[in-house]
C-alpha cells in the first residue's frame, strides 16, 4: 500500500483500516459521490509470534517477551479472523 503523504511502515494495520475508507470511496466514484481521506493512525501495537509459545510485543517504548506477547497475538487474531468466520468454521481450537 503506498500513501501520498510519506510511506508507512509495512504492517497490515493500515490495509485492515483503510478498507472501510476504500469501500466508501470506491461507491462514492461510482456515484460521483464526495470522497473521503484516509488517515492513518500514528501508533500502532505490533506482536511478532516467534514460535514455540513465544512472541514479542512492541508499543511505544515497551517491549515484551514471552508467553504474554503470544497469548495476546493469538488472541487479538482468533478474534480477528471470528469476524469473518462462515458458519461452522473454525470451530475447533
């Protein structure tokens, strides 16, 4: 994803965000409606899974490591992915 402005770091936070902003922008071309910006937001939470129980977790100034870091990411992505879940997916785990 590029941005006018200045370049983004390349993490999906940004693709999952500017998605609504796109799907508005893509009806309102098509009806010559008004288009709206995207703005970008400035801090983002990054967690990495390592792997064997591990992740590492960066926001701000903070880092952790560790069983947290991989429980909070698995969490914050099986909520994530529940979202668009069909019925009768995922239902295991």
């Amino acid at each position: 994803m590029s941005f006018a402005p200045g370049r983004l770091d390349r993490v999906g936070v940004y693709d999952v965000r500017q998605g609504p902003v796109l799907y508005r922008n893509i009806a309102a071309a098509l009806s010559c409606g008004k288009l709206i910006p995207f703005k970008p937001q400035k801090r983002y939470l990054s967690i990495l899974n390592m792997g064997d129980n591990r992740g590492i977790l960066s926001w701000r100034s903070l880092v952790v490591s560790g069983l947290f870091a991989f429980v909070l990411k698995n969490y914050i992505d099986k909520r994530f992915m529940k979202r668009f879940q069909v019925s009768g997916e995922m239902d295991e785990g």
